[in-house]
C-alpha cells in the first residue's frame, strides 16, 4: 500500500523516488495505491480548487508510467470514507505525544509557516511592524486538529488494508513507525492480531538534482516533468546545471557531487539513469575530452526514447474522457471490500458490536 498526495503532474523526482518502485511491485504484491486528497488538506485546505484536475493528471501519470489498474487497486482516498472512520478510532488511542514528537509534524510546521509567512508578507507588502503578529499567525494556522493528525490519517490507510510493506522514501519512515506504534497499541488494547504492523520497504532514491543543481522540486520551478514534449525536454536537457568550473570543452570535468562541484553535474546525473554507456561519458568529462553540449546531445535520444513510450501509453489513457473516472471507480469498490472487511473486526474487537 501506498499514497501520494495529489500535486498535479509528477516529474521524474517522483519517477525515480517512487512510482518506479511502484510499477515494478505489482509482480510480487497485491497493490493499493491511492490518491491522498484528504491528506491534501492538512496543509492545504484554503486552495482546494485544483484537487480534481490534479488527481485526474496525476493518475494519468501513473498510468503513464505503468500502474496496471487491472493488476492494482488505484484509488481515491476520499471515495472510502471507511478510512475516515478507521482514522477516527485510532485517534482515540493516539496519544498527543506520539504526535507533537514526530519529526516530520515539527520540520513541516516550521517550513510550512516559512512559506504562508512569505505569501502573507508578498500580499501586504509587508511592514516589519505587523511581521512578527503575522509570523504567530501563520504558524497558528497550520496547528490544526487535522494537520497534526496526518500520521493517524496514514496509519489508517495502510493498516485498513491489511499492508504488509510500504513503499516509502526516507522522509516518511517517522510516520510508518507511527503506524506500527498504532498497531501494535491497538491489537494490545483489544487483543489479538487484527491490524497488521506495515513494515517500511525503502526505495533507493538514485540522487536526480533539478535543472539549477538545486534538489528537484515543484516549487523551485526546477523538475523535468513526465509529460514534456520532445522540445520542452530537449530545451531542459540543454539548459541544465552542468560542471561550473568548466570554461572549455578541455577543461577536466567534475560530473559527481564532489567540493568543486557540491551538487554534481545534472546531465550527467541524467545519463546514469537513461544511457547504459554514462561510464565513457564520466572518463571523457573527466579527461576534458567532451563538451558540455556534446555530452548533452548524446543524452537526448535514450532520455527522449523514454519519454515517448511514456507519453505514448499515458495518451492511450487520457483518450478516453471518463477513462480515469472508471479506473477510480473500479478500485473504489475493491478497495472499499477490503477496508469494509478490516473495519468489521475492528469494531468487534473494541466492542462496538
Ligand atoms: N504522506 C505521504 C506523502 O506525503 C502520502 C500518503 C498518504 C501515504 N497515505 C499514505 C504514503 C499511505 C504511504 C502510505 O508522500
Ligand atoms: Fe556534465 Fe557532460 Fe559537461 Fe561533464 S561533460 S560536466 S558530464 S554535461
């Protein structure tokens, strides 16, 4: 089982960090993968105009990418309102603690408060006067009942089905401890093995800088996305974050992270992932025997060969106008049989019928 909150269009950070690992699970497990949109909301409940159109382009993605919604079950979070339910009972024997120490809840307050606080200052052209009122408000407006039961949300969704591993990347091990931690309180509490303790199932992340060697991120303006035309990703390939220290085509390169060049060279982090031949690319950079734009040209047709499969089968999906409709709907029902079934024994168990 796993979620992604519903952003909109992925880009290949979430390609290489997730949905990869994703495709190739469902040859080994039964899958759930569903659409966060109420998670959605415990930081964005003000700006909810655009969780439709973004789930619909991030399931196409999916697709796109390879989820097999007649293999898996791709759903929508909201379209089970069980998990609501689920996540109301363990909230009762949550305690507070579990919550205000997790990681995550602090780091994310911090950041999230950053970014409202820069927002609100953008819109009054802030004074310094009304700075630090409009700090605590920004913060005061994140603490919420439902931001900080995000973890409590999450746990019922893996632990409703039943999940013996999540797919995760490293930022959300703290939240799937959380989830063992519930589970284990629960069958405690209440006796024997009704909710089963997910373990993690870490994806090694290959590092994939953005175009400006920052960390690729939707908010740096810096991803490459899935869906890029052959000349939008072309343009991107050509524009990338290189090796700074090189002035010449002769210049020796630097095209790993190393003190010369902190955040590596991007293209060449491209090439490990898109062209089997990347290692005469390092020993040619290295020897100052290539070109930036060379090297860049010769990157285009394995990155673009990628990509037009892609495109091709995610266009396959969006033809179809009520094709994702459907895809949701059928995993609404699977999905709701299960979670039904594991909601039975938990209200049996804590003697509520
Ligand atoms: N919290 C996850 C994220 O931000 C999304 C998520 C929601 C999730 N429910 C989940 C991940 C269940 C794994 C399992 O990426
Ligand atoms: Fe990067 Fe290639 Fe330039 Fe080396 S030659 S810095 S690998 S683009």
């Amino acid at each position: 089982m796993s979620g992604m909150r519903p952003t909109g269009r992925l880009h290949l950070g979430n390609y290489w960090g997730a949905l990869k690992n994703w495709v190739s699970l469902q040859d080994k497990y039964q899958c759930y993968f569903a659409v966060a949109d109420w998670h959605m909301l415990t930081t964005g409940y003000d700006d909810t105009a655009g969780l439709v159109d973004n789930t619909r382009e991030m399931v196409l993605d999916w697709l796109g990418a390879g989820v097999d919604p007649e293999r898996s079950v791709v759903f929508r979070q909201s379209d089970v309102p069980e998990h609501a339910e689920l996540a109301l009972l363990l909230g009762m024997i949550t305690p507070l603690s579990w919550l205000e120490n997790n990681p995550t809840w602090k780091e994310q307050l911090q950041e999230l408060a950053k970014t409202k606080r820069e927002k609100m200052l953008a819109e009054t052209k802030g004074g310094t006067a009304v700075k630090t009122e409009e700090s605590t408000e920004a913060r005061e407006e994140l603490r919420t009942h439902g931001f900080l039961g995000y973890p409590v949300l999450q746990s019922a969704d893996i632990l409703i089905y039943g999940a013996e591993v999540v797919p995760v990347g490293q930022d959300q091990l703290p939240h799937l401890e959380l989830s063992r931690d519930i589970a284990r309180k629960f069958n405690s509490l209440y006796g024997g093995a009704v909710l089963t303790e997910p373990k993690p199932l870490l994806t090694e992340t290959p590092k994939l800088p953005g175009l400006d060697g920052r960390k690729m991120s939707k908010s740096y303006g810096n991803a490459i996305d899935l869906l890029e035309t052959a000349e939008s990703l072309s343009k991107k390939v050509m524009t990338a974050y290189t090796d700074p220290t090189r002035l010449r085509a002769t210049d020796p390169g630097h095209p790993e992270p190393c003190p010369e060049n902190p955040p590596g060279c991007t293209v060449f982090a491209l090439h490990k992932l898109y062209n089997p031949d990347w290692k005469t690319r390092e020993d040619e950079c290295r020897a100052g025997k290539i070109g930036c734009v060379g090297c860049k040209k010769i990157l285009l047709p394995p990155i673009e060969s990628a990509f037009a499969a892609f495109r091709e089968r995610r266009a396959s999906y969006a033809a179809d106008k009520t094709r994702v409709e459907q895809v949701l709907e059928a995993g609404r029902k699977k999905a709701k049989a299960t979670a039904e079934r594991t909601l039975e024994k938990v209200r049996r168990a804590m003697k509520l019928r």
